[in-house]
C-alpha cells in the first residue's frame, strides 16, 4: 500500500534507531518514554530535525500497523521532537555558480576536457524547479508549443510513478531559456545520432536513471566547485522566484499546492498567468547569465 521509497525509509529507520532499544520488549509495554527516547537517541548523535521527525513518523506507522493485527501497542501521543534539533541547512546556487552552470560543458577524466552529456539535463532542472525523477520521465509527446506536461516521475528504484505527491502532474509555461536548452538537447541528441523517446535519455537512448544523474552531477560538481546537490537546484529556483513570483502560482509550478486540481484544464486566466510567470523567469535569468 506505500511506494518503495517510503518502506525502504521506514525500514531503515527500524534498524537504525526502532530496533536497537525495543527489539527485545512486547509491544504492549512500549511507553511514550520509550519512543521518546528512540527519537532523542538520534538528537543525541547529532541528527537533523527531519530525521527525527521520520523516526516519529514510522513510529506511528508501526502502531498503525499493530493496530491492524489487533495487537496492542501503545501510540507516540506525548513524543516530541528536541527543541535543539536544527533543519538541515539547504544550499543554493549563487549567481557566480549559475554562470559557471552555463558556460562549463565538461567533465575531467584522466586528465582531459571531456564534454559533459547530461550538462542540459541540470540547466533545465535548474530553469524549471523540477524534481530529477520528473526530468527522468519526460517523454517527447509531454511538451506541446511552450507546455510541458509533468506526467511521470522516475524513483530511485528505476520504478515509474506518478509522482512525489497527488500535486506532481502538472503543467508548466516554459521559459525561453527552458526552451533553449530543450533545442540544445535536441541538437546534443542529434548529433550523436540518438533517437529516443525521452527528452533526457542515457548515453544510449535508453531512460535515464536517476542515481547516474546524481552520480555524474556530483562529479561535475565537485570539479567546478559547486555546493549544492541536484535537489538543492529545486531551492534555488524558488528562492530565485520568491521575491516575484506569487506563491500560489510557484507552488503550482513546482507541485507543492496541496489544494492544486492536478487534473483539471487550466482556465484561460492561470494559462496567462503562467505565461506571465515564464517571462518573469526569462528575466531572472537575463539578469544573471547576460550581464
């Protein structure tokens, strides 16, 4: 009834910081200190908030669970997360960072320059806030004139879905920096005579794995000296946005609004709306890439 990812989370999380302290008690005598203490153990060795915040959240799924099974268990109602426990710090690309994005096509192997074939694949995240398993899944038929359709999402586990959450299928205006990249990629494509149904397919046309887009930025990053993963690129794109664009409408773009009719047909007001919004992203990034 749950994605792999959310099981994999929840049993790691079993082993790690569940297990080692009520592997050897009966359910019916776990107490509220008991599940606070699993939670502080991980504050203890220096855990961010959201890990605690994870344990708490499978602790209540293990109780939700037992309930099912009839067998009693006492829930997490009192457990709390330690006021000292920090949100990890998330970092950006800085303007100087986004230049380097744009103007270094390469990687460094054995000493020599060799040219980087997913270097659009990253720009385009970055132009659009997209998730990398939402990049993964494009397919050509999704990108109609200026609206790519977000229909599919590719996890970890190379396992297709519909996305993070019930707001992932969306539509979005493209920038004309968006579509620039996009006729790169074309071109990329072209010229190694690869013919795919993806938009950003692997080396050989195939579908694009998410871990090797992770694996590859990471040496591309680490090479160009830039601090900031792949879904931290996501950030930068909303912190690029927040001072001009409205948060209804950024959280549209992104996928976030809980309250978004995924599936319903934008009416004439929002499509303007977007298109307003891809012009505003043409000027953001005018103002960073052509100084």
């Amino acid at each position: 009834t749950t994605g792999t990812g959310n099981y994999m989370l929840h049993e790691q999380i079993g082993k790690f910081w569940l297990l080692p302290s009520l592997k050897h008690r009966k359910c019916i005598s776990i107490t509220d200190q008991d599940w606070q203490d699993c939670i502080n153990a991980a504050f203890e060795k220096g855990r961010a908030k959201k890990t605690c915040q994870n344990i708490r959240a499978s602790q209540v799924a293990v109780c939700r669970f037992a309930r099912k099974k009839c067998i009693a268990i006492q829930a997490p109602i009192d457990v709390v997360i330690p006021r000292g426990a920090e949100a990890k710090e998330k970092k950006i690309l800085q303007p100087n960072d986004i230049n380097k994005l744009f103007q270094i096509d390469y990687i460094i192997e054995r000493g020599q320059k060799k040219p980087c074939f997913l270097i659009y694949a990253w720009r385009f995240i970055l132009l659009t806030g997209l998730r990398r398993g939402e990049l993964c899944g494009i397919m050509n038929e999704d990108i109609e004139g200026d609206i790519l359709t977000i229909k599919r999402s590719i996890n970890k586990f190379g396992e297709e879905t519909t996305g993070k959450n019930e707001n992932a299928r969306r539509k979005i205006v493209l920038s004309s920096y968006a579509k620039r990249t996009l006729q790169e990629q074309k071109n990329l494509l072209k010229s190694k005579g690869i013919l795919s149904q993806w938009v950003f397919p692997d080396e050989k046309g195939g579908r694009l794995d998410p871990n090797h887009l992770y694996k590859t930025w990471w040496t591309y990053r680490k090479q160009h000296e830039l601090n900031c993963s792949i879904h931290e690129m996501r950030h930068t794109f909303i912190s690029l946005a927040k001072a001009d664009v409205p948060i209804e409408l950024l959280k549209k773009i992104v996928g976030h609004s809980e309250k978004m009719d995924t599936f319903g047909v934008y009416g004439h007001e929002v499509e303007g709306e977007m298109a307003k919004v891809a012009n505003t992203f043409d000027t953001i990034f005018q103002s960073i890439l052509e100084k």
